[in-house]
C-alpha cells in the first residue's frame, strides 16, 4: 500500500519490464492510471493518461499526481492501476491500494 498526503504532488515512478525482465523502453499506444473507491467497480475518480505521464531513456516511466488531483478526495483507501496497451496486447501491470492521509496545513489557514 502507498500512503501519501491528500493534496500534496505525488510521484509513482515505474519500469516496464518482459517476461525476460529486460526493461522495455519503447513507449506502449496507451497507458492509464486509474483511482477507484474499490476494485469490482467501473467509475473511477481519478484517471492519468498515457499523455500525462513521462519516461526517462533508461526506461523509468513517472505519473505524477498534482495536489488539484487529491484536494477534493475523501481522506481513505483507494484502489489503483496501471493498464499498458501495446498494438492489441493489453496489460495491467500494477495494482495496489493508495492511502490518502489528511493534510495538516491549509492554503488559507493564517
């Protein structure tokens, strides 16, 4: 499980690697992030696209979750992946839960 502050920036760093574990370097046709309140769910509440994401040359791709992205999240556990389609050969190649934690500094807080 990542655990990380609601509304602070976020990065999830990732290599693609084959099934001989070399790492794949070539970028995929799409790539999705997606944030839902369970797995066995359709809707999800935060989706990062092949578009938002960037790679290294070394193959190490980064999503990077902006605080507007998880300011107006409920303080919980979320479920996530990371969905890879290459020509017609789709792959989710990680899962897990994301734990948001309460913030204790607020913008207008004086």
């Amino acid at each position: 499980m990542l655990t990380f502050t609601r509304g602070d920036t976020f990065s999830i760093k990732f290599q693609r690697k084959d099934c001989n574990g070399d790492v794949i370097t070539e970028a995929p046709n799409t790539m999705y992030f997606t944030l839902k309140t369970r797995p066995s769910i359709k809707t999800y509440v935060l989706q990062k696209t092949l578009e938002d994401m960037h790679s290294d040359a070394d193959g190490t791709w980064h999503i990077t979750l902006q605080p507007e992205d998880t300011e107006g999240l409920s303080v919980g556990n979320y479920y996530f992946d990371i969905e890879v389609t290459t020509n017609s050969y789709v792959k989710t190649i990680a899962k897990d839960w994301i734990k948001l934690t309460e913030e204790s500094t607020w913008k207008d807080n004086k």
